[in-house]
C-alpha cells in the first residue's frame, strides 16, 4: 500500500511517498520517501515559473549524459538547441549563464567542449571566451586540455572549423 501526500511551503514543494509494510531484512517495515523540490516563483497568472538557471543546468546534464551514451553530435543536438533557447530567452540572466558555462570548461565530461562550442559559436559571450584564453595561457590541472581550450576559441570564429557537424550551422 502506497500513499502520497504533496504540499508547498514557502517555495519549497514536498513531495512525501509512504510506502507500507515493505521487506527489510526478513521484517516488514514502513518506508518512507521523501523528495524536496525548489520551486520557482510564480508567474503573473498564478502559475509556476521555471527557473531559467536550474531548467538550463537541467538541459546540461542531460546533453552530458547523452553525450556519455553516443558517439557523435547528432544526439546531442536537441538538448543544445533547448539550452540555447533558454540563454537566449533570458538575457537578463547573461551573467549567472556565463558563471555556469565558465564552470564548464573545467570539467572533463564527454560533450562539454560540444556544447560551450556550439552555445558560444552563436552567442559569441566575450566573458566566456576572455576565461578559455586564460586557460591556454596559464594551463590549470592536465596540459593536454590545452587543445580542448584551442577547440573551444576556434568556435567563436566565423571559420570553425567543426561548424559542419551541427545541422545548425552547416545548413548556413
């Protein structure tokens, strides 16, 4: 038997799964769940607003897991034309977007260098690329990122070399 009780209090949605008489070490045991969701604030017609940030780090790690998934850009494409969408929506945001995809570049997970590519072939984040410059001149942690960082400048040129692989831009 299952029950589940939902509620807010002050931006914060509980969700609260009770689940009775589960096995436990040859005893019957209650189990209880329970998950925490932030909310965002609300939109003017009473309804949830999402918020930008969380919903574009969300797109995030779901072009990172694809990308650990597949081989290729194909994809991945979706995801990045939905975190693109967000950046764009939200200028006002520019500054919390950039400190997010500056984070980025430090990681070493499959499709980071996809994504910065593609996100900053379009919007050209001067902030972003002035941060991977810094790290070709002045190489933090393994070395061989250095050419990771080189592929990412190269994106925020008309020239890219690896502007075909995206459906996007090779249509252009």
């Amino acid at each position: 038997m299952q029950f589940v009780a939902v509620g807010e209090l002050r931006g914060v949605l509980a969700i609260i799964s009770l689940t009775v008489l589960t096995p436990r070490r040859r005893q019957w045991m209650p189990s209880i769940r329970m998950d925490l969701v932030l909310m965002g604030s609300t939109s003017r017609r009473g309804g949830l607003a999402a918020d930008p940030v969380a919903e574009f780090m969300q797109v995030v790690e779901g072009v990172l897991a694809t990308a650990e998934e597949t081989c290729g850009v194909e994809e991945l494409e979706p995801g990045l034309e939905r975190a693109l969408a967000i950046l764009q929506k939200n200028p006002e945001l520019r500054g919390q977007f950039e400190s997010r995809v500056i984070a980025l570049i430090d990681s070493p997970q499959e499709g980071v260098v996809e994504m910065v590519s593609f996100l900053m072939h379009v919007l050209r984040w001067e902030t972003v690329r002035e941060a991977v410059e810094e790290r070709i001149r002045h190489p933090r942690g393994d070395v061989s990122n250095i050419r990771l960082y080189e592929a990412l400048v190269d994106a925020f040129s008309d020239s890219w070399r690896d502007r075909d692989l995206f459906a996007r831009f090779s249509e252009a």
